[in-house]
C-alpha cells in the first residue's frame, strides 16, 4: 500500500516555520505523523523558491527552510510542462493567481487528494471542484490518533 500523500501550499509552510498559532497544532501533528513514516508531505517546486524568508531573510531563516525542504517526508515535485499547462488552465477557469494555480495543478496532474493551505481564496474556489476523486482543498487538519505517551 503505497504512502499517503497530502499537497501543502507555500503559505502552509511558511506559517509552520514562522510559527503562527493557527499552524501549530494541526501541522505539528501532521508532521510528526510523516517523521513516523506514515504520510509524505509533496510540496512544489515552486515553493522552495516562495518560501524565501521566515519573519526576516538572515542565514538562520534560511537554514530553517533549507532544513524543511530536506526533510525525508518532504516530496519536491517539479513544475514540468504538465503542471504549467494545468495551471494555465486553472488560471482561465477560476480566476486564480498563476502561483496558487500552479499549487492546485501540482496536485491534479500526481494524484495528490488533499491540498492543505491557509488561502481562503484557494479553498473558495478550488475545493472538491477537480480530479478523480476530487482534490479537497482545506485548511491543515491532523486526521490521525492522538498518541498518549508512554503507552
């Protein structure tokens, strides 16, 4: 049985490495849920180029979102000629921006399920709209048990 697989958007990340409220409880557990070998996150490769600073652009903001990006659980997938005509395509029917469209292509054109982001606008207009079976868009949500230690 292969991995689960969920798509996060670069707004996702970003609000996890800045550590704003509304990300930590639902992607800290998602995350510890993919260091535990149970779902992958796959990311764009247009988010490693969107994520360029976290609260500032120092070597330690830097660091932080080089040592995201090479995490085990994290899936780069390239933007190819696909994606970018997906996207296109995107852009033209639900008036998105190029960038979000590339995020929602990303998920179509591998079979992702679920995008997880933070842009209400993305989720407006893009939720349970496309693909077989359709790609919920959604904000963060932890889906597993929670674990109680020591048990």
């Amino acid at each position: 049985m292969a991995t689960p697989r969920r798509l996060w958007c670069s707004c996702t990340i970003i609000d996890y490495l800045k550590g704003e409220a509304r990300a930590a409880e639902h992607c800290d557990a998602i995350l510890a849920q993919a260091e535990r070998g149970e779902l992958e996150i796959v990311v764009s490769a247009l988010a490693a180029a969107e994520v360029a600073k976290v609260n500032d652009a120092s070597d330690e903001a830097e660091e932080l979102i080089s040592e995201f990006f090479s995490r085990f659980y994290v899936v780069v997938a390239n933007v190819d000629v696909r994606v970018a005509r997906e996207a296109r395509r995107i852009v033209r029917t639900y008036g998105l921006k190029p960038l979000d469209a590339v995020h929602f292509a990303t998920a179509l054109v591998h079979g992702i399920g679920v995008l997880e982001t933070y842009d209400d606008e993305m989720i407006r207009k893009l939720d349970r709209k496309e693909g077989d079976p359709r790609v919920t868009v959604r904000m963060p949500l932890y889906e597993g048990t929670a674990r109680i230690p020591g048990f």
